[in-house]
C-alpha cells in the first residue's frame, strides 16, 4: 500500500488553492473547477469543492471543521517561509522554534482554519531522517 495524498473539503476552492501554492510555491493542477491538487515528490494535497463530497457520501465530509489534523511541508529553511509569509497569513499560531525531536517548526492555519505546519529538520538525527 501507498499513502499518495490527503483531501481538504472547502466551500472556496479557488482561496484554498490559492494560499497553498502562495505558501508552498506549488503549483496546483486543476481536474475540474471543483477539485485541484498540489503534487509534490512525495505527496499530493488535494482540495475540493463540496460539490464533490456527495459523490462519496452525502453529508459525510464538512468544510472548515478539522480540528485535529496537521498538515506538514518539509522546507529548506522554515525562517525563511516565516518572513515569506508575514502579512499573508492571517494565523500564525507559533512562531518558529525548535521542537524536542529535532525540526524548526512554524504553525499557520490556512483560510479555512486548518492547522498547517512549515518545518526544516535542525539536529542530526533529524536531517538524517529527512534527508533527500
């Protein structure tokens, strides 16, 4: 089995997808006006519409409802996406520092209030589990 992506439902694709590829310097590759998603090496972030949700399951997926997922991007140097981000982010929830197993982190949330984290691994054993 392959993880290849995460979804993100949202009333306002076209925002969504916009702040991501401000702040991933991804672009997004668009399906349909309702569905997009940003493909990296590693992953896919997908957002779509809530049109989309019922052809799933009706009323089984709500925009700008998670409160318990974060969604990380390893950066090259997360102070630097910090200053590319100042005054474009509405949230940031915690300024970079450096957490006990190692990455730099910074805590924004999106448009629809989703928990994103931006990180650069800073110890060894850190930057030897990330290296590329």
């Amino acid at each position: 089995m392959d993880f290849v992506s995460i979804r993100v439902i949202t009333g306002d694709v076209a925002r969504l997808v916009a702040f991501y590829e401000r702040a991933t310097g991804v672009r997004a590759a668009w399906a349909t006006e309702d569905f997009a998603e940003l493909r990296t090496a590693t992953a896919t972030l997908a957002i779509a519409g809530t049109r989309t949700v019922p052809l799933f399951a009706p009323g089984s997926a709500r925009p700008a409802e998670n409160h318990s997922v974060i969604t990380e991007f390893l950066v090259d140097d997360v102070d630097r996406v910090h200053r590319d981000l100042a005054g474009f982010v509405t949230e940031i929830v915690a300024e970079p520092a450096t957490m006990p197993w190692g990455n730099r982190s910074l805590l924004v949330r999106d448009p629809d209030g989703h928990l994103v984290n931006f990180f650069t691994p800073v110890t060894p054993a850190a930057k030897e589990k990330f290296a590329r």
